[in-house]
C-alpha cells in the first residue's frame, strides 16, 4: 500500500490486517464490494444498489478502496481489482466460518 493514500481510521499500528479492518469497518464499505462482486457498476447504479446512499459517503468509500487498489475504474464503471476479487473470495470463507461459530457459540 502507499503511504499516506488514505486516511485509517484509529488503526496506528501500520499492520495491513489493522488498516484492512478499519476500512471495512467503515459504513458501506463491505456493501459496495460486495455489490460489485458480479460486475462493473456506473457510480449511478452502484448508489442505487446500495439503498441510495449519498453521493457524498459513496465518493469517500470508493476513494478509499481505490487507495487501497480494492476497486478500480474505467469507462465501464467501478469494478474489483485482482486484490479486491481476491479478498471476496477470503471473505467468503470468513463468512462461512463465522455461521458455524455463530452456530456452535452464540445459539450453544
């Protein structure tokens, strides 16, 4: 990652897990790449994907995961980089893991 590209949050330590989970952790965040998980999307259609967020908290987002090369843009629109597709995929087996946690500890 760059230095000084994006603003992290609380996360001080410089540990790429620590940054990685205060951008997602940000409102949206999670929700726009997952929305572009099938295809490239226009700024218009994304807001519109994601419950007409403003235009202001999604230009904040996407400036963020453009950053941090999780989302790209071109003239068909925002769409995921290689290290945005990859990180869909580990997200995937988080959630998995976290529905049989969710099973086993919470419902236990």
């Amino acid at each position: 990652m760059k230095k000084n590209t994006i603003e992290t949050g609380e996360s001080s330590s410089g540990r790429p897990i620590m940054v990685l989970l205060d951008v997602m952790g940000q409102r949206w965040a999670l929700r726009i790449l997952w929305e572009l998980r099938d295809a490239r999307l226009t700024f218009r259609d994304l807001q519109k994907r994601c419950d007409d967020v403003s235009p202001t908290s999604l230009n904040t987002r996407l400036k963020e995961l453009r950053a941090l090369e999780l989302v790209d843009h071109n003239e068909q629109g925002f769409g995921h980089t290689k290290w945005g597709r990859e990180l869909g995929e580990h997200l995937l087996g988080l959630s998995k893991w976290s529905a049989q946690w969710a099973e086993e500890v919470l419902k236990g």
